[in-house]
C-alpha cells in the first residue's frame, strides 16, 4: 500500500514538474510599429563643457532636444555614469516639433581636478547619451569648513 501511494504521488510530482516546463503560447496581440528612432531626438548640443568651475556649489547644465519624429517621445530613465551626477528630466511626453530637456547636475564639492561624465538618456525612441566635462578648482582651506568630528593624531 505504501509503494503504490508513494508511486502516485511521484508520478504526480513529476506531471506538475513537465506540465509547468511546457511553453505556453501568447495570444496574438496587434503589435504597432513605431516610426521613432534615436535620430527622432535632435539635441541643441550633446556635449558641454563647463570650463573651469569652483568647487562647491554643484554645476548645472540643461540639454535641450526637439522631436523631430512623427509620435511623441517618452523619456523613461536618465542614467548617470556615476554618482556624482544628479539627473532631472521632462516627465510628459514631447509631442512631435516640440522641445524637451535633461538637466546635469554635478556635485563639485570634494572633488577637485578635470572630469568627464554621461549620461544616457532611454526613451521609447531608442537610447542617446550626453556628456560634459570641465575642471573643477580646489576651493581655498579657509572657505572650506573643516571637520572637527575627526582627532588628529600626531
């Protein structure tokens, strides 16, 4: 008795197992094509440079882009190449011959010397990056607060 209801419930476990393997096929859905490619964004410039900036307050920069496509272009992320970088983005969707915007934000604070960053941009036209570099300058030791949390040892 035990061997036959061990048998079954085997046999039951392994039909489950291969009933939950099967591919179960999609109903066909319509599918629309989409004429929009990442050309479809045409941005004033991709590049900016700030030059040379002082450390401390952030610097922000704003890219302006146009649609240039014949549906409207949805911004779904901006990606920050590290996290230096704050970015801020138009949320509604740019229609078509209209202008949207992707603002940078880079905190100088604690870091002085050159740098260059991305960002790119995702939107159901396809994925564009951005850049922009500058150098930011060591602000003075007497504008900087320092940190008396810390005890110096010497």
């Amino acid at each position: 008795m035990k061997k036959i209801i061990l048998s079954v419930a085997i046999l039951s476990l392994l039909g489950s197992v291969s009933h939950a393997q099967e591919k179960k096929q999609a109903a066909p859905t319509a599918t629309a094509t989409s004429t929009l490619s990442p050309e479809n964004i045409s941005f004033k410039s991709e590049s900016y440079d700030f030059g040379n900036i002082e450390e401390g307050p952030a610097a922000e920069h704003v890219f302006t882009f146009t649609n240039t496509g014949k549906e409207a272009i949805v911004i779904q992320r901006v990606q920050p190449s590290c996290g230096c970088t704050t970015p801020d983005w138009t949320k509604d969707p740019i229609a078509p011959g209209k202008t949207g915007m992707i603002k940078a934000s880079y905190g100088t604070q604690g870091r002085p010397g050159p740098f260059e960053k991305t960002m790119t941009v995702f939107t159901n036209a396809g994925t564009k990056m951005v850049t922009f570099k500058g150098s930011v300058e060591k602000a003075p030791e007497t504008s900087v607060p320092q940190n008396s949390s810390v005890m110096r040892a010497n």
